[in-house]
C-alpha cells in the first residue's frame, strides 16, 4: 500500500479546513439543505458530515477536496457574472434554458452526486465570462 508523504498531507488538511469553511458559508448563502450539501460534498454518512461541519480541520479525501475547489469556483464564477449579490446567490436554484440544464436549474445538475456535474457546471460559467470557451 503505498502511503501519502506527510507534506501532501498537511497540505490537503490545511486546503480541507479552509475549503469546507468556505463550502458551509456558501451554502448557507444558497440555501442548501443538509441532504443538498451532504450530495454536494459526495457525502452518505451524516455522521461524517456533521464532524466536518463541527470540526472543519481535518484531512479531506482528495475527492472532497476538488469537489469543493469546483464549488468555490462556481461561486466566484457567479459573483463576477452578477455583481447583486442576492441575484448570484439565487441563480443556482433557478430554471435555465441553456442546453446543459434542460430546463432545470444548476443546484439540480449538480445534485446528481457526481464530480463530473460540479465540472460542467463551472465550466459552464466560466465560459460565460470569458474563461474557457
């Protein structure tokens, strides 16, 4: 079994903690449910989820950790999209016609449990302001 050097593993603890802080602020912005940001974080168990909420510094799995690094781009991605703050924060609940969502609205997309829907997602809005086409 080959094992982590202990640098990468501070590295991922001292990211994990500032990641979820960033994650649970975020989702309070938006609204989220516990399920909502248990599917978000790829969680099952609310065991694990409320000990990541009570005590952020912890190593994350490296899973977690680039699911919150699409999250906290979606988000940044949105307050530059939508400077009213209130109009950032709500876009991800509201229906778009864009192809990518069918009609449904972003949070569902993103809802599906998958990292590759947190991707899209981003990339998305990123090419909406320019960043990738």
């Amino acid at each position: 079994m080959k094992t982590e050097p202990r640098a990468a593993a501070a590295d991922r603890k001292s990211l994990s903690g500032a990641g979820l802080r960033a994650f649970f602020r975020i989702a309070g912005l938006w609204g989220l449910s516990v399920d909502e940001q248990m599917a978000l974080l790829g969680l099952t168990a609310r065991s694990t989820f409320f000990k990541w909420k009570k005590d952020p510094n912890t190593a994350l799995p490296k899973d977690t950790l680039e699911r919150l690094s699409y999250i906290l781009g979606i988000y940044k991605a949105l307050q530059v999209l939508l400077p009213d703050e209130r109009a950032a924060d709500e876009w991800v609940r509201r229906a778009n016609a864009a192809p990518l969502f069918g009609g449904r609205s972003a949070l569902e997309r993103m809802l599906s449990g998958q990292v590759a829907d947190l991707f899209v997602v981003r990339q998305y809005l990123d090419a909406q302001r320019g960043g990738w086409a």
